[in-house]
C-alpha cells in the first residue's frame, strides 16, 4: 500500500472530482487539512483511495473495494477511529462484526441548480421582516446547548472554531437568539441548524438556511448538507428548497480496533 500526501496529488482531486456528489466532503476536507494522506493500491487509483489522518484518527473512502478497506484497517493501532461520509452500503458492509462507537445514517442533498435556489432564495427574503445577523463567538455556549452529535468535551471548541471561520445566520427577536444555522468547519458542509420550540411555525429555519446558502455560494462552494436519516423534519425542509436534490445515503461512523 503506497502513502502520499493528499493535497500535493493532483491525479487524487482529478479521481475525486469524477464522483464530486460521492466525494464532495473528501474534497471540502481536504482544504481543511493540509497534512491529510491518501492511501492507494496503485497511481491510477483503480481500486480507489482513502484519505485521512493517522495522528487525527480521521478517514474517508473513496473506493468500492472492500478487500481494499480491510487491508487498510489491518494497518491501523489500536484505538477509536472515524470515518466520514461513508456510502451506507459499504459502511454497512465494513462495520459488520466490529466493534462500534458511535453510527449516524445521513441523507446527502446537494444544491444542483443555482437559478431555481437564487429565484426561491429572492422570494423567501422579500417575505422575511427579519435583517440577517451572524453569530458571534459569545454566543456558541449557547448554540452548543442544543448540538447533540459531539460530547461534551469537544462539541464546545468546534461550534466556536465553526462560529469563528465560517459563516452563519441568526435571527434575534427582542435580543433573544431563536434560530441559527452554522457551516461546520471541518468539511464546509451545512449545520448545525436549530430554531427555537417556540419560533418553530415561523419559516425561520427556511429563512437562516437560504441565508448560509447563500453565502456559501458566493464564496465558489456547493451548499450541501448531510442530514440524520430520522430528522423527517430537516429533510422535509431541505426538501422545499428550490435547487436541492437528495444524492445518496451515507454515514459516519466511530469503530474500536
């Protein structure tokens, strides 16, 4: 098995980039992660590649091989390691007899037609009386109360560093912070997003959405989002946003070796 750097291969981001809908969290990851490896079989990449962190305990496949994947995993230490993003099929497949930490099955929507979404996004905003706000680092305690996907000791420090290097929208009512979304820092894609039990028939989670969306956009990246496959609410509205399209199911996953 031959190790590279993953940002220094330009062959990898061209291998990638032919299954951008697949990938697109590999690809956003690697702008995050300079020191990122990718672990292949061959410079062409016919059996695909994995790419991650040793020292982070981070990976992602981009292949379909399995014998490929379980010989990767003979050459981890022991020890937790997590997986991004995987296809469902094939996490599912690899997972099966291993000693699991965490799973989250994920629904992958993608925005796909930028006209639809700027047309949608006008008209959202044109019904909105609320101006668009950012959240700011004295409000990630707060937003951390209601981020469930990360324990304690670490969801705190990520919503900052979220909250810190990337974008976001609020919206205050009389100073009260009722809903928000966030762009995670780690892969750009979109969330957290929350909106107050009280403020919940208020299109607010729409509105802060479209907001992200946008910004996103303007800086040259595809809005996507990776939503739990049981929160029938966030699908229906990812669902109702001009432009989106649901692309595959994966998940995320934690396995002790």
């Amino acid at each position: 098995m031959k190790i590279a750097n993953a940002n220094d291969n330009p062959q990898l981001i061209k291998y990638l980039q032919k299954n951008e809908d697949l990938n697109r969290n590999t690809l956003n990851y690697l702008t995050h992660d300079p020191n990122a490896e990718v672990y292949f079989l061959d410079e062409n990449f016919d059996k695909g590649a994995i790419i991650g962190n040793k020292e982070k305990n981070f990976f992602s496949f981009a292949t379909r091989d399995i014998n490929f994947i379980e010989a990767f995993w003979d050459t981890l230490p022991p020890g937790e390691k997590v997986f991004s993003a995987v296809p469902k099929d094939i996490a599912l497949s690899f997972i099966a007899g291993k000693e699991t930490t965490f799973t989250s099955h994920v629904k992958v929507f993608v925005l796909k037609d930028v006209v639809k979404f700027e047309k949608f996004a006008k008209t959202v905003e044109d019904s909105s009386q609320y101006d668009d706000d950012v959240l700011h680092e004295e409000d990630a305690t707060e937003v951390d109360m209601h981020y469930t996907l990360l324990d304690d000791e670490h969801s705190l420090p990520y919503i900052r560093g979220c909250i810190l290097l990337k974008d976001s929208s609020c919206i205050r009512v009389n100073g009260e912070l009722v809903a928000w979304c966030l762009v995670h820092s780690d892969d750009n894609a979109l969330g957290p997003l929350y909106v107050k039990e009280a403020f919940r028939r208020s299109d607010f989670a729409k509105l802060v959405s479209v907001r992200v969306m946008k910004k996103v956009l303007a800086k040259g990246i595809t809005p996507y989002w990776h939503v739990v496959e049981t929160n029938n609410a966030s699908i229906s509205l990812t669902n109702k946003i001009d432009g989106m399209e649901f692309t595959h199911d994966a998940t995320w996953f934690g396995l002790n070796k």
